[in-house]
C-alpha cells in the first residue's frame, strides 16, 4: 500500500516532469518502486528516454528494465506494436530468458490469442510452477472468456499453493457471490478477514453473505459483524448501520422471545437508528420521513 509520503513524493515528481522541468527517470523508477498503475505516463515519458540514444546509453543496465516497463505499460494502453518491439530488443539481448517469455505470452493475451497465451503460460509453469503472475494470467485468461467455472477451478488451484493471497481470496468470493454460492463466499471471507483483520470492507461484505443465507446463527454473527464495520469505520457507515437494524428484527422474529440477549439487540438497534437518523438529517434531511417509516416498519419485538 502507497503512504501518504510516497503518494505526495510521487504526485511532486509526476507534476514536475509534466511540466518540463525534468526527473523523468527518477519518476518512472519510483512507480516501479511504489508498484501503482500510470500506464500512459510510463509509456509516454519511457519512451522519451529509450528513443534517445544518450539517455538510453546513460541508464546501463538499467536500461533492459525500462525496456520491459514501457513494454507492459504498452499493453495497457494497447499499443501492441510499441510492446511487440521492445519485446524484440529484449528477445535479442536475452534469448533464453524466461522473464522475456513471459512477456511474449501476455503480449499474445492481450492480442486476445487465448489459446495461444494458454499453451505458452503452460510451458512457462512447467519450468517454474510456482509462478505466481502466470497463474494469476491463467485465472484472467478465463475470465475474459466468460469461463467463470474455470476461473474458479483455477484460483483454488492457486489458492492452495498461494494461501495468504487475501486478494485472490476476496476476487474467489466476489465469484461466488455473483454466483449466489454464499456458502462458498462465507469461507473466503473469513480467509479475508484472518489476513486483513482491520480492513471494515472484508467485514462488511462477510455481513452481508450471512445475512443473506439467514438462519438465526448466521444472523447473529452478521450482526457482530455490521457491529465491528462500524466501530471500524467510526460509526460512519450507513450500510452497516441498516444493517444492524435488519439483523436485530429478523432475530427477533425468529428467536421470538428466545433470545437470551434480547435486551442488548434491543439496544444495539436504538443506537443504529438514533446514527442513520443523525447522518439522514444532516445530508438528506428530505428523506428523514421515508428513513423512520421504513426503520419503525422493522419488529424488535
């Protein structure tokens, strides 16, 4: 994750060299540091330099890594023939690299020369299998096919070699949402939430799966869950507090006078309502009459 140091050092050096004043170099070495997506500036400002015979010569070997940078960046923007030829110059320089074969394979994906792509991240896996971006092309490769069965054949195959990838886990359960397979998207969250414990996100979204399967267990937990998104959040998280409320009627509804913690649901809901009405008349207080008919309609009792 960028800080706010890094962020403000490289928006500093980003408005320098966009307005001639230099650092060109130093900019597209801290994006590569720093790991962030600025496709049209690495393409534009790369090129410039490997386009400029002294420049190119002054970055010595340096210069094959700037190469392969403006490469990628290329294939964001789909200037595949600006790709395809800094491929070539690093072909030539290193023949039998497996780096520069893996590029070639992406190049072929994002011409859309599926199978292609396919057989050449294969052959790349069978010399390294434990790979970890040719296994996360392979998972793309089938999503840009609409293969949703492959893709997730494929991220619990990588999930199995690559277990503390909380992204891959919360791409598996977005999956499995999208595809109503709750259950399936419940065990991924928690995986979520045991690698980013403070993330409110992961919470909220693991809240929501278990609200949606129902059933008084997974009401309640959901309802621990809304709870720590807010307290996460600073109690500023409006979902979560509708949340709360849902959680706390429908448990009444299905507890009918079982529940043992009654009296805390009864007032973890008040404290929910009282929030959403505070935030509603604040910001839209127009629609503070709509908010309270729907919240008094929600049986605690």
């Amino acid at each position: 994750m960028v800080t706010k140091t890094e962020d403000t050092q490289l928006n500093r050096l980003e408005n320098q060299v966009d307005n001639g004043g230099g650092g060109a170099w130093e900019y597209l070495c801290l994006i590569k540091k720093l790991k962030v997506r600025r496709p049209e500036k690495v393409l534009k400002y790369g090129l410039s330099i490997l386009n400029d015979s002294k420049k190119r010569s002054s970055l010595g070997s340096e210069e094959w890594t700037l190469y392969e940078q403006v490469s990628i960046a290329a294939m964001d923007c789909q200037c595949l023939n600006v790709a395809k030829d800094c491929i070539k110059v690093l072909q030539k320089k290193f023949p039998e690299s497996k780096r520069v074969a893996r590029l070639e394979a992406i190049l072929l994906e994002a011409k859309g020369s599926w199978t292609e792509a396919e057989k050449a991240y294969t052959s790349l896996l069978e010399d390294n299998p434990i790979d970890q971006l040719i296994h996360k092309r392979r998972i793309a490769i089938a999503k840009a096919q609409g293969d949703i069965s492959g893709a997730i054949e494929l991220l619990n195959k990588y999930l199995e070699i690559f277990m503390a990838d909380h992204d891959a886990w919360r791409e598996l359960a977005d999956i499995y949402v999208s595809l109503q397979m709750y259950k399936q998207a419940v065990f991924c969250y928690e995986e979520v939430i045991l690698a980013q414990p403070t993330v409110p996100l992961y919470h909220l979204a693991y809240a929501d799966v278990l609200y949606t399967l129902g059933g008084l267990e997974n009401l309640q937990t959901a309802k621990k869950y809304y709870a720590s998104t807010i307290d996460l959040t600073g109690g500023k998280n409006t979902r979560a507090l509708f949340g709360i409320c849902l959680c706390t009627s429908a448990i009444a509804q299905l507890s009918k006078g079982r529940n043992k913690d009654e009296k805390e649901s009864s007032e973890l809901h008040s404290l929910a309502v009282t929030a959403l009405e505070k935030d509603y008349k604040n910001t839209a207080p127009g629609k503070l009459p709509l908010l309270t008919a729907a919240l008094k309609s929600l049986k605690i009792s």
